[in-house]
C-alpha cells in the first residue's frame, strides 16, 4: 500500500475516497435510475424526515434552486412529498411518500453492500481507531467552519 502518496495530505485522500465512494455507489445503484443527487436527496430526507428545502440544501451542500429541482423530480417520481408547515404557511417539510420504502430498502441494501466491501481486509481494531480518528477531524473542522462563519460575518459588518 502507498501510503506516500497522501502524507500530509488528509483533505486529499478524504475527497478522494468520497469521490470514489460516490462513483462505485452510483454503479451498483445504477438499477434504480436515480442520479447521486436524488438518492443522497431521499437519504437524507429519510435522515431528517420533516426538514425543508433550506435544511435539505444545506445536508446535501448544494444551491437550493438546485435541490428544489431534484425534489421535484423526486416528487414526479412518486418518491416525495412537500407538506404544509402547520406553523408557518410559508413553509414547505419534505417527508419520504410511502411507495418510496422500497427505493430506499434498495438503497440501503447498496450501501450495507458497499460498507462491507470496502472494509474487508481491514483489521476491526484499525477500522474503530481510523473511524475515531475521522470523527474527531469532522469535529475539528466543524468547529472551525463555524468559527470561519463567524469572522465572515464581521468583516462584512
């Protein structure tokens, strides 16, 4: 294994398994005829069943006009429903439409398939130790987004 190649790189190799993750995904999906875009869009209405369009964008990190397309076509599909906010009636809440239960066992299933091909091989200790090692690196740069977020917001003031 060359692990030269990503030495001091971290960021590279984290997008370079995304991006490989995605590409094998879409492949192994390819049967549902969905775009990456409409499973990761009902994954993560499945996630957070309720959010809005805004919520969903920002999950996804994506333009919300965008994301307000690819819930349409979910929504012609069948797959997804817009529902009234009974607090705010300027507010739509996205939810999971009940024929969309076997799509998302289907997506599932790739995925399960998926995460157990890409370990295999790999020792369970060095798995958790590499888990905990991301998660704490997501917690990181969260924080740090956050407080980037904030120095944006001031240098505008």
């Amino acid at each position: 294994m060359n692990t030269h190649a990503y030495e001091g790189g971290v960021g590279y190799l984290i997008a370079d398994l995304t991006r490989l993750f995605g590409r094998v995904f879409d492949r192994r999906a390819a049967h549902l005829d969905l775009t990456q875009a409409q499973w990761r869009a009902l994954k993560g209405i499945h996630d957070a069943e309720g959010l809005t369009q805004a919520d969903l964008a920002a999950v996804l990190d994506m333009e919300p006009i965008a994301v307000g397309r690819v819930v349409d076509r979910l929504g012609k599909a069948g797959f997804v429903e817009r529902r009234a906010d009974p607090r705010d009636r300027r507010c739509w809440r996205l939810h999971l439409a009940p024929q969309s239960s076997q799509v998302m066992d289907a997506i599932e299933s790739v995925a399960m398939s998926l995460r157990e091909a890409c370990v295999a091989g790999v020792e369970p200790q060095e798995l958790q130790t590499t888990l905990k090692v991301l998660v704490q690196i997501r917690e990181t740069l969260s924080q740090l987004d956050r407080a980037s977020r904030g120095e944006a917001s001031l240098r505008k003031g």
